[in-house]
C-alpha cells in the first residue's frame, strides 16, 4: 500500500522521473513519491537503449542539455559508469556542418582515411568525411539509473514499482486511483515515456501530441583475424554515419548496430515486444552497399525499443498551460539517458517555480495552436 499523501508525484521511474526525483530532492522540504506501473524501473525505453551520448546534436537546445550533462556524468564518472570513447560522426561537409557545435565543444574534422585508420571496419565505405567529438562516450545505463534512483532515495523519495496509475481526478490537490491505493498529491509530474499522452487523458488533459517510433538495436559478432586477433577493438570511438542511416560500437566482444530505422506506432507494448518482419534484410541491405568488411557478421542478438518524440523533436519539460499542478517531463525521443541530467535539472528548478527554455516550454503548444 502507497501513501496516502504527497507533495509531489513523479509518474514514472526511468530516466526522466529518476532524473526529476533526484535533483528535486536536493533542496525540497515537502514529500515525494514516485510510481513505477513495471516491477522494475527502466524496463522500457531507459533500459533498451544504445547507451551512447552524442553531443552534435543540429537542435542547439537538445545539444545544451547534451552537454551539461555529458560534464555532470564526467563528475561523477566512477558512479555512472560513464567511459568518454569519443565519437566519429560520418557525412557530407553540409551535413557534419549542420551538427558541429559553434560555441565550444571540443569537436573537429577528420578525413576519410583518418577515419578508417581509427576505425578499420569502415575499410571500403564510401563517406566525405567525419566529426570527432572527444567527450562523446558509453554509459552504463543501469548505473546510472541506479544512480538516480538511490540518490533520491536517499534524501527520504518513495519509489514504488509494479503500481499503475488507473485515474487522476481534477485538482489542485488530484486524487490518484492506482493498483496499489489511493492517495493525494499537490502535484504531479507525468514522466511516464512512451504512456505520457495516456497517462495525461487519464487527468482529462488533452496533451501535446507524443508519438512512440520503434527502432531496432542488434549484437553482431564478426570472425577473428588470421592471426586469431579479434576484429573489434574495445576502445574504438562510436560510429554514427548521419547520411547512410547507420550506427555502431563495440559491445561485449562484438558490435552494436542500429540501421536507425524508425516504425510509428500506437501500442507501447507490441511496439516494443516485437521484432518488425524484413528488420534483418533491412540490416543486410545496409552492410552490402556500405560496409563490406561486415560482410561476414552473424547476428547474435536483436530487441527492439521506442523513442517517443514530441511534433517539433524538441523535450517536453514544465508546467502544462491548461492545468495547475500538472507538469510535463516528457518527449526525450532517445535522448533520455544522454541528456537526463539536465531533463532533471530542468524539472526541478521548474516545479521550484523556476523558468524553463522556451524550446522545452509546454506552453509553446498553447502559442502553435
């Protein structure tokens, strides 16, 4: 049985509500409470994800928040288990253009065959030229969640998992009817991800459009070397080729590859349990024209998650326009993990009373319509 009694109710527990709970929780003399409606945290999108943070980002917003937190996991490396490989970001010179940062980021250009040097398996690809970004790295998703989660913990935040939020009734404060009890909250926070849109008409608010796209992600394991050596160095920067569609990095002896495919889709459940038909003659499509030394990779592995985007790509974070006591955390659409440090900042210094960039703003929806 949950409390009967909150402050502040954080819907959702992975990235964007861990994220939420922990940096509100700082400075914050009322209670939270946190619900997660899986028997585990992150078991959707936060847990399915490639784990790379990619700080080129063409959205100025999204790249700030990129990079805030790319310098906060940095703090706290040994924590979150975040390793600063770098990054090799492929294209034309108009499109590594459009993703370079203008304003600071440590990031430069490398030719072609700099770029194979560093990277042998891009050996008979055919692309312009790449962006290395330094900073650019791995986490350990599960760490870092872990992170959050504990930290708010900590400071006196209840987390209950395996509790689903059935109804909220009007408020200031809302009567929240859930699987494990009722309680009342001042406030509430809808993190719920890839259920926001439904979480939010469950309040009777008409949210911002949020739509879930399907990728799929796939271990390949490729031959030793002759010499019996392994193909994949471990050390290897990622690689994200923004013109072809394609990204990869090492991972556990063999490499992560994502064709980047995107499938729209309303079930969150059958999106993200199923593996689409033609996904694997989709990525053999993709290493036949592109990377030949691919050529003989066997897949090991292959699962699929959603990203759930907003109309214009852009975060949802701060107080909804319509409804007093109701804010948004939510539309990180595959940025949740690399950018969550400051998703979370965002979102407390807003339920602070705080302003929020206008490119976050939900109230931006009220100006489009």
């Amino acid at each position: 049985m949950i409390t009967d009694r909150a402050d502040v109710l954080v819907i959702g527990a992975g990235f964007a509500g861990a994220a939420t709970a922990y940096h509100l929780s700082e400075a914050f003399g009322g209670t939270i409470v946190v619900l997660e409606q899986e028997k585990t945290p992150g078991a959707h999108a936060s847990g399915r994800n490639a784990s790379m943070l990619r700080q080129s980002e063409s959205d100025s917003a999204i790249r700030a928040a990129a990079v805030a937190s790319r310098k906060a996991y940095e703090r706290h490396r040994s924590e979150v288990g975040y390793e600063p490989v770098g990054s090799l970001l492929l294209g034309s010179e108009g499109t590594l253009a459009g993703v370079r940062e203008p304003d600071g980021l440590p990031s430069r250009p490398v030719a072609a065959d700099e770029a194979v040097r560093r990277v042998p398996l891009l050996a008979g690809h055919d692309f312009d030229g790449a962006l290395e970004t330094p900073g650019d790295g791995v986490m350990d998703t599960w760490a870092l969640l872990t992170f959050y989660l504990d930290g708010a913990r900590a400071r006196g935040v209840e987390v209950v998992t395996d509790c689903e939020v059935l109804e909220i009734s009007a408020g200031p404060p809302f009567r929240v009817r859930t699987t494990q009890g009722v309680l009342r909250a001042d406030r509430v926070v809808d993190a719920a991800g890839g259920w926001a849109e439904e979480v939010a008409r469950r309040a009777g608010v008409e949210p911002p459009v949020l739509v879930p796209f399907k990728r799929h992600l796939f271990v390949l394991d490729l031959p030793s070397l002759p010499s019996g050596a392994p193909v994949i160095d471990p050390s290897w920067p990622f690689v994200w080729d923004l013109d072809r569609g394609f990204y990869f990095r090492p991972e556990s002896g063999g490499l992560l590859f994502s064709v980047c495919d995107e499938e729209r889709g309303s079930s969150r459940t059958r999106l993200e349990e199923t593996i689409s038909p033609g996904i694997e003659e989709l990525l053999a499509e993709r290493i036949l024209r592109h990377l030949p030394r691919l050529h003989d990779a066997q897949v090991r592995r292959v699962w699929s998650c959603f990203r759930t985007k907003s109309e214009d790509g852009r975060f949802v974070i701060g107080p909804d326009p319509a409804v007093a006591g109701l804010f948004w955390v939510a539309g990180l659409g595959g940025h949740g993990m690399g950018c969550s440090w400051e998703v979370g900042r965002l979102a407390a210094e807003a339920l602070r009373g705080g302003a929020v960039p206008a490119a976050f703003d939900p109230a931006r929806w009220t100006t489009a319509r």
